[in-house]
C-alpha cells in the first residue's frame, strides 16, 4: 500500500484539530472547575427587624376565645384559599410540614438557638417542641431556595419593641452605637462560625454574603426625633453592613411599615416615606429595593388576634405573603 503523503494542507489541518480539541478541553475543565466552586458555597442572608420579623402570624391555634376560632391561621388560610396551590409547597403528601434540605434558617430566641430546614416555627414563640408561628421568613426561604441552585441560609436576627434611632443604631449614624446593633453582628459571627456543626449539610461549604432584609419601623413612629432620623439612619444602617460584610454592592431589600393598610395614620405614612425615600438615596449605588406591604393587611374581624394591629392581628396570610413580596423583590435585585 502506498504511503499517503503529508502536504502542508495537511499539516495546517492537523494542527487547528488539534489547537481546538485543547481549547474545548481547556474550557470544559474551567467550566467543571466553576462548577465545583459553586457547589461548595451558600448563600447567606441576613433578616432583622423588631416583633414582626420575629413573626406573629398564627399557624394552628383556634380557641374562640384568644384567638378568634381559628380565623386568620395558616391552617385556615389554606384551606379557604381560592389559590390552593399558592400554599401547596408548605406540606408534603402526608399532610405533614415541609422541611426543605436546600434552604435553613438560624434564629436565636429566648429559649435558644433554633436552627433547621426551612419551615413553620421559626419564630419568638419557636422552640423544638412547639412552632405555632410564622414569620416572614417561611416563604423569603422558599422563594430563594427555589431561586438559588446552591442552597441558602437565612439568619435571623430580630427582637421586639426595637427602635433604629437607638437599639439598632448605625455606627454611621452617630452617638452611641445601637446594642442590638451589636448583637446583631455578634449572632451572625456565631451562625457562621457555627454553620459546620448546626447544619451538618453544609460542612465543607463556603458562606458567601447574597442579601440583606429590613422589615422594622413600628418603634420609631413614636418618637419625634426618631421619626426625623429615620431615613438617614437606614441609609447608616445599609452602608455600615455593607462594609462590614465586605460588599459594597449587597442587595438590600426593605420592608415596608404596612400595618393599618392604606389608610394609615400620619406618623406610619411617614415612616413608610422615609423607608421609600431612603432606598432611592445616591449614595446607596443602587441595588436596593423597597417592597410595599399595605395591600397584605387584613381586617382583625378575620384574623387571630383581635387586639393585636402591631402584630398585623397575627393573621399568617399576612405574614406569608410579606415573606412572598420580601423574597421575590430579593430575586428582582438577584437577577
């Protein structure tokens, strides 16, 4: 057989094929290597906010008298929707609470740490043997671990009857540093140190910061000067977590002060201005998001506790669909 004779042409032939199997080969590797950082990294956000981000909302409880015969409760809720599948993801085929494995929560009461897959309970009231509340945190955890392929951790840090003008105070702000200022940043070192060992699934994973949510307002409403202050300390409040979580582009999503719905009184309608006022500020760069609440308030003739407005009258349809409005204006500024 003759020998088949290697002209130039083919020289320039062999030698692209084979540039371009190494530059595929090149790519694929850098893309499993991509891949694999991803994997070993989780999405951290952080919650805080006064008694309604700890979370009033009422799941299961239904005496006539403290609470109303059940109106309002999640359980109700659920039942008389008219969207049942809005709620369809809170249970599992067995009728049992979902606990999902992709997204957790980290929230330290005043019975202890409670930390978990993302589902009822994690609240003020919440411990081990009894999660009869919600929060605003049950569906932002489903909304981002619905978002995120990696999976979330949201810590919770919240306490009730919190002012910004003083508990929460910014070091930006001025004068004495808020306590639970401090307190705060003091339980997400402990989170995070503790992720290994509170969340066994995350052993070995990288928390890498992805948001912050504000939903608080009530307290400062009733202070002169706190009222005054109260957007340029959110504006303090978001530039100092931002240098301290060493992100200067943190996505930051507040919430609005919507208890009394539309027809708020004159202090509440100035908190919301200055929450609105303070995320369209320039200096924040942008990538901070206001989320209306007011359409979410429900008559207290429908819902659990009557004599509860602060607490949005505990009505959990209220305080899931806050979390639903928090955790998708969090994927709008994801995206």
């Amino acid at each position: 057989m003759p020998k088949r004779s290697i002209t130039p042409l083919n020289n320039l032939t062999f030698y692209m094929k084979t540039i371009m199997a190494k530059l595929i080969l090149t790519l694929l590797f850098a893309s499993l290597a991509v891949s694999s950082n991803a994997a070993k990294t989780v999405k951290v956000f952080l919650l805080a906010g006064q008694s309604n981000m700890e979370g009033q909302g009422v799941v299961d409880m239904d005496h006539p008298k403290y609470y109303n015969g059940g109106k309002g409760t999640l359980l109700r809720v659920m039942k008389n929707s008219t969207d049942p599948k809005r709620y369809a993801h809170l249970k599992d085929k067995k009728g049992d609470w979902v606990e999902r494995d992709d997204a957790f929560i980290r929230f330290r009461n005043k019975q202890g740490v409670m930390a978990g897959g993302v589902s009822i309970g994690f609240t003020g009231y919440g411990s081990d043997k009894s999660r009869h509340h919600i929060g605003p945190e049950l569906q932002i955890g489903h909304v981002l671990g619905d978002h995120f392929k990696e999976p979330v951790l949201l810590i919770k840090t919240a306490w009730g009857g919190k002012s910004l003008y003083k508990d929460f105070r910014p070091p930006a702000a001025g004068g004495e540093t808020g306590p639970y200022y401090k307190q705060m940043l003091d339980e997400v070192e402990e989170a995070l140190s503790g992720i290994a060992k509170e969340f066994p699934e995350l052993k070995g994973r990288k928390p890498e910061w992805a948001g912050f949510v504000w939903f608080q307002g009530w307290n400062d409403m009733f202070d002169k000067d706190a009222l005054a202050e109260y957007e340029d300390n959110l504006v303090h409040l978001i530039q100092d977590l931002r240098k301290e979580f060493k992100n200067p582009n943190l996505p930051v999503v507040v919430g609005e002060l919507g208890n009394g719905g539309p027809k708020a009184g004159g202090n509440m309608l100035a908190i919301r201005e200055a929450q609105k006022a303070a995320t369209e500020r320039k200096e924040l760069k942008g990538n901070v998001k206001f989320v209306s609440t007011t359409d979410f308030a429900r008559p207290k003739e429908d819902s659990p506790n009557v004599g509860h407005g602060h607490h949005w009258f505990g009505n959990a349809e209220s305080y899931f669909l806050i979390g639903d409005a928090l955790g998708k204006g969090m994927v709008e500024l994801l995206d």
